[in-house]
C-alpha cells in the first residue's frame, strides 16, 4: 500500500508551477498536476515553517535504512544534480513539495519501493521572508 500524506502549497508556488505544467510537455508534468490538484492552498504568509516549498532546503531519511540525504526542492531549469538541487518534475521533487516535517511516503525506484520521512527543513524561502522565490 502507498502511503499518499496531504500537502500544502502557497498559492505563489501554484500559481507558478501550474503555468510550467501549462508550457511544458516535460515527463512529470502530469505526476506534479496529480500532486497539485489534491493540495491544499494557503498564502505564502500563512504557510508553515516545517512545510516544503520550492526552493526548499530539505533534509530526509529511508526509514529502511536510516540514511540521510539533503536536497533542494527547484524548478527544472535551476535543477543540479552535483549540488543536490533537484527538479520539482522529478518523482523525488514532486513527491517532496508540499510534506511538513515527520510526514512519509513511499519513493517507487527502478529497484523497488522505499518509504521516505522528512525529517527537516533547513531553509524555506517564506520562513526567510523571501517571498520572490
């Protein structure tokens, strides 16, 4: 069974990521649609520190294993494998925006199925009062 945890997006985010998903023709355009339209949509003011947001800095772990990794949550044009920043159309990007801390779910890899628990956000642009991001 899939673990699918509700998620929060600003209304900025959304407004932004539906005009990406109206231009693009990229693979994970229809995966972040499917994410977004079972979102719930706050103001960026309003939206919770412990929340992913784009260009959220995000620490998680594979309740598995316990291995940590850090990633940034960013628009497919920003996304750089070398320094962790990964594309919000990717499974991983996608399946982040959105969670709070201590929230799970389950990462389908070519290898099998992993379940993922955000375990923080070290910097989110809207806790940072930068609300141009």
């Amino acid at each position: 069974m899939f673990i699918t945890p509700n998620i929060v997006v600003t209304s900025e985010d959304l407004a932004r990521l539906n005009a990406l998903i109206t231009r693009s023709a990229t693979p994970g355009v229809e995966r972040l649609d499917e994410e977004l339209s079972r979102a719930q949509v706050v103001s960026p003011r309003e939206i919770g520190s412990d929340v992913i947001t784009m260009n959220s800095d995000v620490t998680f772990e594979d309740s598995t294993t316990g291995a940590q990794r850090n990633v940034r949550v960013v628009y497919p044009e920003d996304a750089d494998a070398a320094r962790g920043w990964v594309s919000v159309l990717s499974p991983l990007g996608s399946a982040l925006l959105g969670l709070r801390v201590g929230q799970e779910f389950d990462w389908l890899l070519p290898h099998g199925k992993r379940r993922v628990r955000v375990v923080g956000v070290p910097y989110q642009p809207e806790a940072s009062g930068d609300f141009a991001l």
